[in-house]
C-alpha cells in the first residue's frame, strides 16, 4: 500500500525536490546542508499533519505544553531541522530556469 507522500509525490520528484534545495542551500551560504528523501517524507508528512492539527504556530508542534505538543511530530523530527528545511526548500533549480 503506497504512503499519502507517495500518491502525490513520485521518487523522482523526490529526487529532484532534494537535489534543487541542496543547490538552494549553497547559493544562500550555507554548504553544510544536507536533504534525503526520506527526511523530505518526513518533513511533507509533518506538513500534513500540522495542516490537519491546526494551531496558531506550526513551532507549538513542539511546546511541552500538554494542550499543543503533537509526540507524532515532535518525536519525528526536531523542530530545528523541521525549520533549517522548510527555509532550504526548493521546488526547481534556478540556475536550470529559462530566462
């Protein structure tokens, strides 16, 4: 049975999704920034369930606060690299844009 990531992402978006935010990363300074595909799942199945369990925050995933700590979430990823990846995330490599 195929994953909810993967009924609308495909490995080769995937794949690419990784490589164009890697690439995104560098140009912004930063060249110690890594991405797989499996922490891109992760990430977008973060995205859907913050999306679903809406709060006034996406970072109150994280709180200690028993009323908004999702465990699902804040055990699955940190919030740290939750926000290094959603600032790094890019969809196409601009220098493979046309102009």
């Amino acid at each position: 049975m195929a994953t909810l990531c993967e009924l609308f992402l495909s490995d080769d978006v995937l794949d690419s999704i990784v490589s164009s935010s890697v690439v995104y990363a560098r140009q912004k300074g930063n060249h110690s920034f890594q991405l797989t595909t499996d922490d891109l799942r992760l990430f977008v199945a973060i995205l859907f369930t913050s999306g679903y369990c809406v709060l006034t925050s996406r970072r109150m995933h994280w709180e200690c606060s028993p009323d908004v700590l999702n465990e699902a979430i804040s055990k699955a990823m940190p919030r740290n690299r939750f926000q290094e990846i959603l600032h790094f995330i890019d969809l196409a490599n601009n220098n493979a844009l046309d102009s």
